[in-house]
C-alpha cells in the first residue's frame, strides 16, 4: 500500500480502522508493515491497535478529543469535569478528558488528547448519551445530572459543602431535579442524596441572590 492510497481511502476520516484497509487488492501483512511505519514517521497517530488518525498536516477533520477518548476504550462515556465543563456547569476548561468505564481504570496519553478512565459498576453504567460535538464527529458523553452524581460517587468526600462550593458551579438551572434525585434514591446512596440536596440548595441561593 502506498501512501496516496491510504489518503485517498481514509483522507475524510477523523479516526480509522485498519480493518477498512485488509480488504481487496491489499496485502495484509504489507499494510500493517506500512501502518507501523507511517505511525514511526510521524505520519499517523496510532490511538489504540488498529486504530489511527492522520497526523498534521495530512488530517482534513482533527478527531475531537471525547471522540478520541471513546474510540480509545470501549463500554466508556465522557463524564466527571470534562462533561461538567462541556455543559457549562463549571467554569474551567479541562485539558484530561475523564470518561467512566465497566473497564479497568487507567490513563493514557497521544498526541490528540490525555485520557484518564474511572472504574465503575455495570450497575452505575447509565445516564450518558451520543452527541454530535462537532460537525460529524458524536460521541458519548453524560448527561449534566449524570457527570454530577459520576463526580460525587468517584471521589472521596465530595458530598460536603466545601467541596462542591469550590467546584464553582453555575447554570444550574439546566439540571432536572426530578431525574437528579431519581438517581439517587435509586442507587440507595446516602452519600449522593446529600450531595444532590447540597447542589440544589446552591442552586437556590444562587436564583434568590440573582
């Protein structure tokens, strides 16, 4: 395989799969010899085995970074300060894309983005869905109420006021209190029924003082 053809193959594409360049006139084992190459050269991106991007300057469609991170690690989603942030509910820009996962946690770093992924139970693996972030480009991400609860069932103490008083959040107004507090009575966790009440006691004294 020659590297005009790859162009030609994949050129639109954000991401791909190797697997779309195994089929046909193409020599199997040539094209993984060409692929590793081209990722030694700096011409693509490998994310994981078998997946790729095009490196600059040859990528018409940077791949966005929670596409990156989905792609990156099935069963995931988006969640925690990353979703927070796309939702405007804080007010920090985040450069670590943090997705939950039924997977083992981790974190791994690419030239396209730095990924960190929390474990959590199958039974806490709910409350996301597909957006379209960009142009032609959807991934999975949580919902407001769902990045929430993700960050308050993942870290230690943060069903206390001081902690979710520094978070700095704000546009609350978008959260649905009824799905908020179902959730949580749901997964029968004090914890998070707490820290619900708290955020919607913030929610309140920043309406009145509006």
């Amino acid at each position: 395989m020659k590297w005009r053809d790859l162009l030609q193959t994949v050129g639109t594409e954000p991401l791909f799969n190797s697997g779309v360049l195994l089929t046909g006139r193409h020599d199997a084992a040539d094209v993984r010899r060409q692929l590793s190459r081209w990722v030694r050269d700096g011409r693509l991106i490998q994310i994981r085995r078998g997946l790729y991007a095009l490196a600059p300057p040859y990528a018409r469609a940077r791949p966005h970074p929670f596409l990156v991170a989905n792609s990156a690690r099935s069963a995931s989603y988006v969640s925690l300060q990353s979703a927070l942030a796309y939702h405007g509910l804080i007010p920090e820009s985040v450069p670590v894309v943090t997705s939950v996962t039924t997977g083992r946690p981790g974190a791994q770093s690419n030239p396209l983005a730095e990924l960190v992924y929390k474990h959590v139970k199958p039974a806490w693996f709910h409350g996301y869905r597909q957006i379209e972030i960009v142009s032609g480009q959807h991934a999975f991400v949580a919902t407001p109420e769902k990045a929430l609860l993700d960050l308050i069932y993942l870290v230690p103490s943060a069903d206390t006021s001081e902690y979710l008083n520094e978070l700095r959040l704000h546009n609350l107004d978008q959260l649905d209190d009824r799905l908020l507090l179902e959730t949580c009575r749901t997964s029968r966790s004090p914890k998070l029924l707490r820290a619900a009440e708290i955020v919607l006691d913030i929610r309140k004294r920043q309406t009145e003082g509006a």
